[in-house]
C-alpha cells in the first residue's frame, strides 16, 4: 500500500506527460534540422564578424571592446557567446553554437507563451513548429548574429512575466525584469518589454498613485539600464561609430516629408504583415474557420467580399509593378538564404537569371502571405475593438493579457518601419510568437472545434515543406560560404597573398581591414578593399581573368554553381 501510494506521487500526470513528449519532439526536431545542414566552420556569416571581434578581445585582451561597425547594445550577447568559447578558445563554430542553443531557448519559450496564451496543446505545439521552421529565424540561428539571442532572452522575459502575474509569483517576475535587462542589453529595442509591462500593469491592476509609481519603476529600470550603458561606452571610450545608427536615421528621417515617410511607413507595415501572414498562416487560419463557422450568412458574405477584395487588389498591384517575395531584404533571397555577399551579386555586376518555376513559387508565397496579412489585420483591429470596448466599460483588467501583447507589438513595430533604409527582414522574427498569442489570446473564450485529420495534414505539408526548404537552403548558404573561405585561404596561405590585395566580400574584408575611416573609392566594393587585385565571385568580371573555380555542393537546383577565383589583369 505504501509502496503504490509513493509511486503515485512519483508518476507524471498525463497532462504533464504530454507537455513533455512535445517539448522533447521540438528539441528533436531542431537538433535534427542543425545536424543536417552542417553549421561548423570558422568563418563569419553576414555582420556576425563585427559581433565576434568582442567577444575575441574579451577573451584574449579582457577588453569589452566593440567594433566601429556595431550599431546595437550587444553587451549580453558577447558575454553569453564567451561562455561557449571558454572550453576551446575563441571560434565562430563556438560562437554559432551559442547562437543554437539560446535559439532553441527561444522556441521553448514561444511554447510557453502560447500555452499561457490559453492555447491548447496541440495547436501550441504546431504554432512553436512554425518559429522552429522559419527560414529566417533558423538561418539567423546558425549564425552570431544579434537577431536570434534577443529574441530567446525577450521570448523568456515575456513567458516568465506572464507566469509571474498569473501566480503572483515574486521570484518569476524578478527573473523576467533580469531577463528583460538582459534582452536590452542585447538589443535597444528590449526597451519594448518595460513600457509594455507598465501599460499592462496598469490595465491589471487599476490606475491610481501607488500603481502608477510600480509601472513607472518599471519603465524607469529600462531607461535608466539604458542610458547607464550608453554613458558607460562613453565615459570609456568605447561608443562604436555606428552605434545607435538606426535611431539617428529615424531622427533624420523624420525631418524630412511626412508624405514620403508615412507612404514608405504603410508600405513597410504591409510588407511585414505579408511575411507575418505566410510564417504563421496555418495557425491563423485555424481559428479564424473556427470562427467563421459561427458567423452568420450575411457576415460570411461580408467578410470574404473585404478579405477577397484585399489581396486581389494588393495582388494585381504587385502583378503590374513586378514585385513579389522577397519584399525585404537581408536573410530571404530569391536564390534561397543570403544574403550574397560578393562583389558581383551583391553590387549588382552579376544578375543570376531566375527560371520561370521560381518565379511562379515566389508569387504563390506572395498570395498566401497576403491573406495571411488580412487575417492578421483582421485580428488586429478585433483586439484592439476589444480593448477599446473594455476601456469604456473600465474592464481592462480582464484582458491584461492581451494589452501586454498589443502593447508590445504597437511599441516594438513603429521606429523599425519609419527607417526609411536598413530595415530587414530578421527585425520581424520577434513578431511572430507576439501574433501567434494575439490570435490565440483573442478566441481564448471561443472554442476551437477538435482539430480534424485533414487540418493537421494541412499543417504538417505546411511544416514539411517549409522545414524541407528552410533546411536545403540554410545548407546551401553556409555551403558556400565554407567553399568561399577555402578559396580564401588557398590564396592567404597557399599563394601568401595578403588581405589587402583582396575582396574577398563583406565578411572577409569587415573582419581583415574594417576602418573607421574607411573612405569609398567607386571602382571598388564599398566594404573596406585596400586593392583588389583578387577577387572571389560567382561569375566573371571585366578586367579579370579566372585563376581558380570551386563546385558549390548545393542541395537546391538555384543560384549560382561555381565560386571563382579571379585575377585582375595588368
């Protein structure tokens, strides 16, 4: 008797049980995706060097010393990337190892924020699927670039904030203020998270003075975390030159013509509601038919006729302008992953044709990411109604929740779509788990009918295919880049040519020559060439001769095949 009671206390409850198959079903899954494409290699992949020159005099000068070329707060990040380097030395297969492993931190965290979200299970579990398959998100995650760390620390910051509130848990909501510090501290955009938090502490909890003085606090802890930061660099000398570049190009921009700035400013919104919209589309669609179902004829009718007439319009628009997906640029390329950072495809002397059959998938993607884009807009607008509502019946504390989110994704969104340029794609992927909970948080009351055999099919060609793709295409882009570095090293070591003879792209001249000072010469690639007597690209170029060619092991029958070593002639 004793013996069953104590195994009864030990056992997992079934509910519980469930929650772990799927965690560890996410962690499988992500492993497997990591082994296949292969992401060892002591290169640097797109700004990742810049990252990785900190961390490298962290570790062999005990400097925090940040290059010219670094434009965010990064301080978590180099600290958090040092830690993987520790065992072995410093090296970029450590630094995208870190990378991974607060990736997949992230993605644990987007399950518990959708599980916090009232979501079920299930579609919990399929909607964290979707961030584990996302192009962009995995691509950035074999990488050291600042992207993905900020989203694990922000993702965890939220998850732990939320549990916190709902279990009036005091240790929860101090480690989610930490974490939020850390997100900060990585990027300037954590700052979301505390003004957000405020908004939200005050729809939970009333408007009066003692409530007021615990938001502002809150706010009050980020501001001051970062101005500290910002007088720390300074007091030191160690502010960047491109150190908050993006904010002064807002700044700048915003005195220019608000006609200009507001059109690029809806064109923007709509472009990354598109790639929203399609990261995200078999969620969302989930429960606006579960919706629909209950609507009656006449608001069936209505609401097809506007969602309809949306993205046929927005899609013969594209049609007759020529645009498609890729709308933004940076990690989504028309070849796949990018970006293509040689001379010839990334300055443009060297136009890789697209077949009619890539053409036609862009488009295809381009249609389903508009109708994802009027659904998520759709949403949008009901969340915010709601909110509205609540207001004027003085109910904001019943949906705290949903304030803390629209709060989030209204404070996050706004200065990255006003840059008028340098605004990417990967600045969306925080997005994603923030409107796969508007969504869910939305319908939390409405229930979302058994999933069907056919639905999950649905989802899991979704799931299969993006993963497929995501997978090849990250395998292609390091591919070549591993290939591009042998090249590399075959004219610095074997032939001893020096790195001031060569343009090896942006990542090798950024991590070789980068200047402060580096004035621009026309004839030469804009990023730091001394001479460019060799040349690696894809194709030829005039005034070169081919010295050296290299097969690519690609894995999609797109983009370029061969890397070349080319030699300017005398």
């Amino acid at each position: 008797m004793m013996k069953n009671k104590l195994l009864n206390r030990l056992s997992i409850p079934p509910s519980n049980k469930t929650e772990i198959q799927a965690i560890l079903f996410i962690i499988f899954c992500w492993l497997g995706m990591v082994l296949l494409v292969n992401p060892w290699g002591n290169f640097p992949l797109n700004d990742d060097w810049a990252y990785a020159k900190t961390v490298q005099s962290v570790l062999e000068k005990g400097d925090f010393e940040l290059s010219g070329w670094t434009a965010t707060n990064l301080f978590s990040q180099v600290w958090w990337g040092a830690l993987f380097c520790l065992p072995f030395g410093f090296s970029f297969t450590a630094l995208r190892c870190s990378t991974l492993i607060i990736g997949l931190i992230g993605i644990l965290a987007t399950y518990g924020l959708l599980r916090e979200a009232n979501t079920s299970r299930k579609l919990a579990f399929l909607g964290t699927l979707l961030i584990v398959v996302n192009p962009i998100y995995f691509a950035l995650s074999n990488t050291f670039m600042s992207d993905v760390p900020f989203f694990g620390f922000a993702a965890s910051s939220l998850y732990l904030l939320i549990r916190g509130w709902r279990r009036d848990s005091t240790f929860e909501l101090v480690m989610g203020l930490l974490l939020a510090i850390v997100a900060l501290l990585t990027r300037q955009v954590g700052l979301a998270i505390f003004l957000a938090f405020g908004l939200a502490y005050l729809s939970k909890n009333g408007i009066n003075f003692q409530n007021l003085l615990k938001a502002f606090s809150v706010i009050f802890l980020g501001l001051s975390t970062q101005i500290i930061y910002q007088k720390w660099l300074e007091l030191t000398f160690k502010t960047p030159k491109l150190y908050g570049n993006q904010i002064n190009m807002l700044l700048r921009g915003l005195q220019n013509d608000w006609g200009l700035i507001l059109g690029n400013f809806f064109e923007k919104t709509l472009y990354s509601l598109i790639y929203l919209g399609l990261f995200i589309f078999p969620f969302i669609i989930i429960y606006f038919l579960a919706e629909f179902s209950n609507f009656s004829p006449k608001n069936k009718k209505t609401i097809l006729f506007i969602i309809s007439g949306f993205c046929i319009y927005l899609m013969t628009s594209f049609l007759g302008k020529g645009v498609q997906m890729p709308l933004v640029t940076n990690i989504l390329d028309p070849f796949g992953i990018g970006p293509l950072t040689l001379r010839d495809t990334f300055l443009g002397f060297n136009q890789l044709p697209r077949p009619l059959s890539l053409k036609i998938f862009w488009l295809v993607l381009t249609a389903i990411g508009l109708v994802g884009a009027a659904l998520l807009i759709y949403y949008f607008f009901l969340t915010l109604k709601k909110m509205l509502g609540h207001a004027h019946k003085f109910k904001f504390k019943e949906n705290w929740l949903g304030v803390l989110i629209f709060s989030t994704i209204i404070i996050y969104a706004p200065p990255i779509l006003l840059l008028q340029e340098g605004f990417f794609d990967r600045y969306l992927i925080i997005l994603m788990p923030l409107f796969l909970m508007l969504v869910a948080n939305y319908q939390k009351h409405f229930r979302i009918p058994k999933l069907s055999s056919r639905t999950i099919a649905f989802f899991l060609t979704f799931l299969f295919i993006s993963g497929g793709l995501t997978v090849a295409s990250t395998h292609d882009y390091i591919s070549w880049n591993r290939v591009r570095w042998q090249a590399l090293d075959y004219l610095t070591q074997e032939l001893k040519i020096s790195p001031n003879n060569i343009d090896g792209g942006f990542e090798f001249n950024g991590w070789y020559l980068y200047n402060d000072e580096y004035i621009l010469t026309p004839s030469k690639s804009w990023w730091w060439v001394d001479k460019d007597n060799y040349i690696i690209s894809f194709g030829l170029l005039t005034g070169y001769k081919e010295i050296k060619q290299y097969s690519l092991s690609k894995w999609l029958p797109i983009g370029p095949k061969n890397l070349l070593i080319l030699q300017k002639v005398p």
